[in-house]
C-alpha cells in the first residue's frame, strides 16, 4: 500500500463515519476541501462511487459502506499500533475524543479536566457534549460517559465521578400557597418544568422509598432540552423540577430553590465511562482513566 493509498482510506473512513466532510475535517484536522478531494481521487481510482453527496448530507454507498465495514478494523488495528508507542514516552500524547451528556459536564468533567491536562499537556482532549445515545464507535470516540442504566450490554464500564443524588424542587414563590405534594402521584396537582431528551421522549420522574419504585409520566407543563433552562424556569417560579443536585447546590443554599418529596427520592445514581469491550484501551484514555481513580 502505498501512503497516499492510506491517506484516501482513512479520509473516506472518517466521512462515512462522520456523515460529514466538515467533521471529518475536525476529527482529522485536514481542511474539508482536501477530504474531499481525496475521497474523490479514491473514487476514480477505484472506479467506484462510494458515497452520495447532497447540500445537506453525505451517506456511503452499498459499496461504500461494505468497503467501511471492512476496513475498521484495520484502521482501528494500525491507530492501535501507533498508540501502543505511547509506553515508550515519558508521558502519553496523543487524541482523546469523549462523549458525555450535558449533565455530567460539571459534575463529573470539568472538575477533572483542569488537573489532567496540567499533567498531561501533551494529550489533546475533545469533549463533545450530547445527550443522545450516541454509538462511540461511530462517533469515533475513545469513550463515552453515561447513567449505568444506559450501557450497552457489549461495553467495558469503569465508574467514574461523584454519586449524584436527585431532587424535585421549587422556588418559595411557586411554593407560597400551595398545598406541598406528599406522594408522587401528587406533583401531577402541580404544574411540572419537563424535559425532553434529544430522542423526542420526555423525562419520566422517579421516585423511591422503603424498596417500592414509582415512576411519573408528565403530560402538562413547560418543556426544556437541557438541564439549566429546567433549573432557571423552577427558580422563577413557573413550577416543580426534576434535578441533580449538584446542580442546585447554590440555588439550595441561597432558598432560592426548596426540595419537597425528600423522602420520596431515589438513592444516587453513578455515571460510567465505558468503551468498546474490544478494544485495548488507548495510553490517553488510560491517562485519564487513572486520574480519575486517583482523584476519586
């Protein structure tokens, strides 16, 4: 094989994985005119077209997606090797690509980043935050953090972060007046702040105690997709919220926020960082993954 044999391969690779020449381009850090220009030379000369392109999408062809079904894994195997040159250095270098939902950005990335990279400076970490369910290796991620109720049976998970506990709160203006739920079944007599999860479903709550699990499906109230609109629309009294509580910490402190159903809330739940089980783990994540269990 020659290298611009290898080049045209991995460009096309990372496109038909990305389902996009623009994040490609980041992914690889070439610029999209040149992806492009490679696939399309790996194109002619194979005689084959391997992936459709419109204004607004770019998926493989049969005979694109059967040539990336292939060549993963030998892709996968030739970054692995390279890799594994990492336990040659002094310190590990290289890529880590990681995706987490939105909620474990304060409670479990950021206070962790800053000390790992003082550490390690010469790891370039991307973090990509996204509530979905996203296929790692797709996606082209080292790793993924998430709930352990949310794992692939077919992943490796390693715990990682604080246990963090949930609360329904309010703000004391919401409250005044009100007769305060005592079961869950009550918070349906109050307007409820929802949220909605990139997939269209909407947050069920939860509840617990003395070993009997309800849950709540809500049908009224305002909706928001992502945590902090959730936790502001509560504080401004538009009504009860579903919430982790490391979020609301100074809300809580303040008595700008109140619990109620206390003794009604699930024990806390940990967040996982889990990878493909496959897959010899990669000296960058290795790095962070052993952070983790030093600071934890």
């Amino acid at each position: 094989m020659k290298r611009s044999d290898y080049g045209e391969l991995a460009a096309f690779a990372s496109v038909a994985r990305q389902r996009s020449f623009r994040r490609a381009a980041d992914e690889m850090g070439v610029s999209a005119s040149a992806l492009s220009h490679a696939v399309r030379a790996l194109e002619e000369r194979l005689g084959v077209r391997l992936l459709n392109r419109s204004t607004r999408s770019v998926m493989p062809t049969e005979a694109g997606a059967r040539l990336l079904d292939r060549l993963h894994p030998a892709l996968s195997d030739i970054a692995q090797a390279l890799d594994e040159l990492n336990a040659f250095r002094d310190t590990p270098r290289g890529a880590l690509r990681l995706n987490v939902p939105r909620i474990a950005m304060p409670i479990v990335v950021m206070p962790l980043l800053p000390g790992f990279l003082a550490r390690y400076p010469q790891i370039e970490v991307e973090v990509v935050a996204d509530d979905a369910l996203a296929d790692i290796v797709a996606g082209g991620f080292d790793a993924g953090i998430r709930f352990g109720e949310q794992l692939a049976a077919d992943m490796v998970a390693l715990p990682i972060g604080p246990a963090t506990g949930f609360s329904v709160v309010a703000s004391p203006v919401y409250l005044a007046g009100r007769r305060l739920p005592r079961v869950p079944a009550e918070v349906l007599d109050h307007t409820c702040v929802r949220q909605r999860f990139p997939g269209g479903a909407l947050f069920r709550w939860a509840f617990e105690r003395d070993g009997q699990r309800q849950s709540v499906s809500l049908d009224a109230g305002p909706v928001f997709n992502e945590d902090a609109s959730v936790i502001a629309a509560s504080e401004a009294g538009l009504g009860l919220a579903y919430v982790a509580d490391a979020l609301i910490a100074p809300q809580l402190a303040a008595g700008r926020l109140q619990r109620v159903l206390a003794d009604w809330m699930p024990p806390p739940e940990r967040f996982f960082l889990y990878t493909p089980g496959r897959r010899q783990m990669p000296a960058p994540l290795r790095a962070f993954v052993d952070y983790a269990r030093e600071m934890s």
